[in-house]
C-alpha cells in the first residue's frame, strides 16, 4: 500500500516538472511585438476631423488591435498569453487598419464604416475578451450612441 | 524530509531561469524595439514617399467614387420616376459568373440558408478569380479592381459568418455588384430591387420580389426600381 502510493507521489512530481520545463522552454519562443512610435500621415484621426471624446474612445477601445501600436499589459511578456495575443492583433489589423485610413478607397471606407457600426451597435466589438481586462474600452450606451452618430455622419458624407 | 527539499530547490532553480529568461527578453526586447524604430523610421520615410504617391492617385479616385456616390443618391430620389423603365448596359457575358454566384447567395438568403450562401460566398471568390482583367480597358481596370477588391472582402465574410451577418455584407456586396454592371454591363436580363425597410437595393433575375434581407419574414417585401436589358 505505502510503497504504490510512493510512486504514485513520484509519477505526479514527474509531471509537475514536465509541465514546469515545458512552461519555461516556451517563454524563449519569440513573439512578434506590435509597437511603432510614428503614427502614419494616413491615419484615421489625421484625415478626418475627428472630436476629442470619440478620438479617446475609439484610440482607448479600437487602437490596441486595429493599429500599428498596441498598448501591451505586463502580462503579455508571458507565454502563451502572449500568441493568443499575437494572433488576435494579427486578424485585427487585416481586417482593418486605422493608421492605414487614407490609403483604402472611398468603396471601402464606406464598408469599413457600416461594418465599424454595426459592430458596436451589437456589441460584438469591442470583443468580450478584452474588455473583461480593458474595463475602459467597452462601450456604455451613450458612449455607443455618440460614436455610431459621428461615424454615420462621416459614412454618410 | 529530504525528497522535499530537494523538491524545493527544483523550483527554485526554475524560478531563477524563469527570472532570468524573462529580463534577458526584456533587454532583448528593448535592443530590439530600438532597432526596430530605427528601421522603422526609414522605413517610414520610404513608405511616405510612396504615400505622396498614392496620395495624388487617390484624389483622383476620390472625386472619382464621389460622383458615383452622387449618382447613388440621386438614383433613390428618382425611384418612383424611374420605375417600369428599362435601362440597357453593353452586352457583356464576361461578368456572368460573378453575377450568378451573385444569385446563389441572395437566393440562399431569400430561403434563409446560412450553408448555400456561403457555398455562393465561396462560389463568387472563385468567379473573381476566373475574371479575364485583360479584357478591361485602362479606363474601368481601376474602379473594376476597387470593386473586386470589396466584394471578395463582402464574399470572404459571408462565406464564415452567422446569417444576420451574412445579410449585412450582401448589403454592400448588392451596391458592388450593381456598380460592377454599371461599369461593365451584363447580357442578362436584371431587376433592381428595392427593400424601403432596410433602404438598400439588390439586383434579382426575377420580376418577383423575394427579399433576402429578412427572408421568410418578409418575403414579398419590396418593389422593382428598374429593370436592366
């Protein structure tokens, strides 16, 4: 009886210690860092006029996914949080750029604009994900009504 | 007694490598990140050059998709006078498979399958990437390829993404498409349809009206703007 339990005590340390080397091995692997100091001329806030409260708040909820400079917690320098991270500002960006504003046609910034609004009118956007960390990037409902008012009027310009 | 101890120092070790491991990234890191704005700056210089560039390009496009923009506007003012008239565009078969995969997706709306349309999102990726760009002249190559390049984004999302969603990109896909018609011209015989509750337009191969942005909610919803040849 003793002598199985010892090795069943043996069997979980030997897995604990796998786990810890393959926790530490993964922490080399680098990741791709989404920072950049220059905001491009064609910049969504440098080719429109833009108010101030909606320039916070689409910088404070959009920018950190959907532009060339991300804002990174102290926790994304800890693998895998860090390619979770990494995969999501990826598809964020293709999707859609805003330093990248000015270079997309008119055809497009007018469907990047119908699709900027429906997503926060549903609330798909910001994702759920990250405004359970960024408490201030989610959208309270007159944040909401003042910026799908703007961005409709700029659409509808 | 001893087992633990030794236990003990196993983690103590693995936090030091991980202290360690986790500064040398952070110095790494900032080596890097200097690098990467040195590079960055020339990189930025070169790419506003470039920008120049384009910027002059893209006026031109501006005005460009503004007066389309324009015309758009004022194609709604003019439903009720433009209604019953038949407009003929050039006779151009080439754009018939964009336009019948076109079809399978706002047929599978109409019928509220989320699968077919986007089996027809996947359809019309495919149409677009069959397209003849040689046919074009200078003139239409560049407002062809803004289109094209919208509503493959249209198609792309339609192809993965829940019905209501689906509905919202066939919006912007219906105006790409009828653009594209606009520019190019069609040998087939087509019917603008207008949904007043949603205030957009789709383009149809029947006279009925089977609306695909609410589907079996409200089928018959919607009139004929114009018909097409």
């Amino acid at each position: 009886m003793l002598k199985s339990k010892l090795t069943k005590m043996k069997i979980v340390k030997i897995i604990v210690l796998v786990l810890l080397v393959a926790f530490v091995g993964i922490q080399f692997v680098p990741t791709e860092r989404n920072q950049s100091d220059v905001v491009p001329k064609t910049d969504f806030m440098l080719v429109n006029d833009v108010p101030k409260e909606i320039e916070n708040k689409l910088q404070v909820s959009c920018y950190d996914c959907h532009s060339n400079n991300t804002a990174y917690p102290w926790y994304n320098k800890i693998q895998p949080v860090a390619w979770f991270m990494e995969d999501h500002i990826k598809k964020g960006k293709e999707e859609l750029n805003f330093n990248e504003w000015a270079d997309y046609s008119d055809r497009r910034k007018k469907s990047k604009l119908k699709s900027i609004i429906s997503q926060i009118k549903d609330d798909e956007m910001p994702l759920s994900s990250y405004t359970l960390i960024h408490k201030d990037a989610s959208f309270s409902e007159d944040d909401k009504k003042k910026v799908i008012t703007w961005l409709t009027q700029l659409k509808d310009n | 007694m001893r087992k633990l101890k030794l236990s003990m120092g196993i983690l103590a070790i693995v936090f030091a490598t991980l202290t360690v491991a986790s500064c040398k990234d952070a110095k790494k890191e900032q080596n890097n990140e200097e690098e990467h704005q040195s590079e960055m700056s020339t990189e930025e210089n070169h790419s506003e050059m470039n920008h120049d560039n384009s910027d002059g390009h893209h006026d031109e496009e501006a005005t460009h998709d503004n007066s389309d923009g324009h015309h758009d506007g004022d194609s709604a003012e003019m439903t009720s006078e433009a209604r019953d008239i038949a407009v003929s565009t050039q006779k151009n078969g080439a754009t018939s498979a964009i336009i019948d995969a076109y079809f399978q997706i706002k047929n599978a709306l109409v019928t509220d399958s989320k699968e077919n349309a986007a089996k027809g999102g996947t359809a019309l990726l495919a149409a677009f990437s069959k397209f003849d760009m040689k046919t074009l002249t200078d003139g239409t190559r560049q407002e062809y390829m803004e289109i094209a390049e919208s509503a493959k984004e249209q198609a792309e999302h339609i192809v993965e993404n829940p019905i209501d969603h689906q509905r919202e990109h066939f919006e912007t896909l219906s105006t790409d498409i009828n653009d594209l018609i606009t520019l190019l011209g069609t040998d087939k015989t087509l019917y603008l349809d207008y949904c007043p509750m949603k205030k957009v337009s789709w383009l149809s191969e029947t006279k009925d009206i089977k609306n695909p942005f609410y589907g079996s909610e409200m089928l018959t919803c919607g009139n004929v703007k114009k018909q097409i040849n």
